[in-house]
C-alpha cells in the first residue's frame, strides 16, 4: 500500500475543479495518503497538469474527479512529468516507488526531477540519485514538516537537499503546500534536517505528555498552562498544538494507532544514522519506545 499515514484524508472545501491558469510544469505525484492528498489537492488548486498514482484506487478519485489524470503506475506517471514527486511511506516504498519493477526510472526522460518528500535515510536518497543518474534523472530529497494540518494550510516546511538548478525548477511547485522552503546543501541535506526536526519534535511530544500529566495530577486546566507554556521558557510548537494537532481527544484509537505508528517510524532513521555515527541519542530513543504511552494508546 502506498500511503503516507491514515488513508483518505480530505481537504476541507474540496468540491472538484477550480479554474485556474494551468502551469507549463507537468509534475507527477505518487502517493496519496494522510500528507500526499492534500499537498496534490493544492497542486491542482494551483493550476498544474497533474498525474496521479497510488496503489489504492479510491486514494485517486478525488483528484481524477477534479482534473488530476490517474496513472496505473509509478512508471505512467513519470512518463509525461518533468517533476515527479514521492509522499508514501519509508524507505522501502521510495526504493520501490522509483527503481523497482514499473518504477519511475523506467517512465522518466532526462532531465526529469524526482523530489522525494518521505522521511527516509540520507543513503536512500544517494543510493537512488546514483541510479537515477545513469538515466539522465536527478533527485531531490524535499521532506516536509507540518502535518495534515500544515499541508491543508499550504504552511508546511520544506527541507531541500540537491543540486541548486533541481531544486529552483521544484520552487514553484513546492510552494503550493509551503510557507517556507529551505536549500539545506546538497543531496542528503534535507534528510538529515528532517531527522534532526523528528527527533526534536519526538522530545517534545514527551514534554508535552508530561505537562499535561503534572497538570491533571495537581488540578490545573492544560489548555491554561499551554498559554503559560506559550509565554515561558517551555513554548514549543508541540506544547502549544498538542491537544489540536497531536493528540486529539476526539481521535479514535485507531486513529491514534495510526499516528504513533508513523512518528516510530519517524524516528527510526534517525536513530539508524546516530548509530552509524557512533552517537548515543537517549533521549530520542526513550521518545520511541514511550510513543505508544505517549499518544494514549497503551495503559502506563
């Protein structure tokens, strides 16, 4: 299954087409799940010619309905596309997704860009470009932060690692879904940052739990102390959404599953390449093993 998170997530509003000017750029986008549908709605509100692929059929209704064009396959949507783009979700479907059997380097021209915004490893991301190169294709790895909410919003941020000409063609349609989009370096770059914001974000989520937890213990209001957080030495972006945006208390536990299961998985490649380095991370190691806790899905 390519999916990035939990399946059929829907932009508020979304009704179908909006007229717009269409963009020269015919990007492809593959895969279309918790983060890839809303960051292809946006594509399409924007005016690009847009294909779309992912393994689940009804994933792609929403945007065939809306103007989008369905590919049958990775390597379909590549064809035609001089910018492709990948949203599932690890290493193994990116892998799959782009060299495997009717994968994009089997349908991409020279000169294609493939922008990977999954969170993978830094050798993914190089292994991959090494492959592409022989075809003439290059690769950026673009993953993203913000969430569900942040790609509705069109505020995500985007962490850019690649050739300096690959990524000024990708601009444009990066920002469709961004606030910010940073060049970090080259390949690899925006990997390593995307693990250095999962594991800070991981912490952080630890933190908030135990704020909220003092809080109820002791009898004081969480969303108050968020505001006290806010305007202190405590403010993080997790504390201050951590009860709209990560831990929503009407979410059904399966839901909750779902959103754990993808932030350990977030972290795995972090912790993959410390280890590779010969760096100890205990805090972010205590983060994975406690996220189930964490996110309210396992007794204490």
């Amino acid at each position: 299954m390519l999916d990035n998170g939990t399946a059929d997530s829907y932009h508020p509003g979304f009704q179908g087409a909006i007229p717009m000017a269409v963009k020269t750029t015919p990007v492809g986008f593959i895969g279309l799940g918790r983060m890839g549908k809303p960051m292809a709605v946006n594509l399409v509100r924007a005016g690009f010619d847009l294909v779309v692929h992912d393994a689940r059929e009804e994933a792609a209704r929403a945007l065939t309905a809306a103007g989008a064009r369905p590919a049958a396959s990775p390597r379909e949507a590549a064809t035609d596309c001089e910018i492709v783009c990948v949203c599932v979700v690890d290493d193994r479907q990116v892998e799959d997704v782009v060299a495997g059997p009717r994968g994009i380097l089997e349908g991409a021209r020279p000169e294609t860009i493939v922008a990977i915004h999954s969170t993978i490893s830094p050798q993914t991301a190089l292994r991959l470009a090494g492959l592409a190169a022989s075809k003439g294709v290059r690769v950026v790895d673009a993953p993203i932060s913000g969430g569900e909410a942040g790609a509705r919003q069109k505020s995500l941020c985007y962490m850019v690692g690649g050739d300096g000409a690959a990524v000024a063609r990708c601009r444009e349609v990066f920002a469709a879904s961004a606030a910010e989009v940073f060049h970090l370096g080259a390949l690899g770059s925006g990997a390593a940052a995307k693990m250095i914001v999962q594991v800070a974000t991981c912490i952080d989520m630890l933190a908030a739990h135990e704020a909220e937890l003092l809080a109820a213990e002791w009898g004081l209001d969480f969303a108050a102390m968020q505001k006290v957080l806010r305007a202190s030495s405590g403010q993080s972006f997790v504390a201050e959404h951590w009860l709209d945006r990560f831990k929503l208390a009407g979410d059904p536990m399966e839901i909750r599953r779902r959103r754990t299961e993808v932030f350990q998985k977030s972290l795995g490649p972090a912790l993959a390449l410390a280890k590779e380095l010969g760096l100890s991370l205990p805090g972010a190691s205590l983060a994975e093993r406690l996220l189930p806790r964490i996110m309210g899905v396992e007794e204490k």
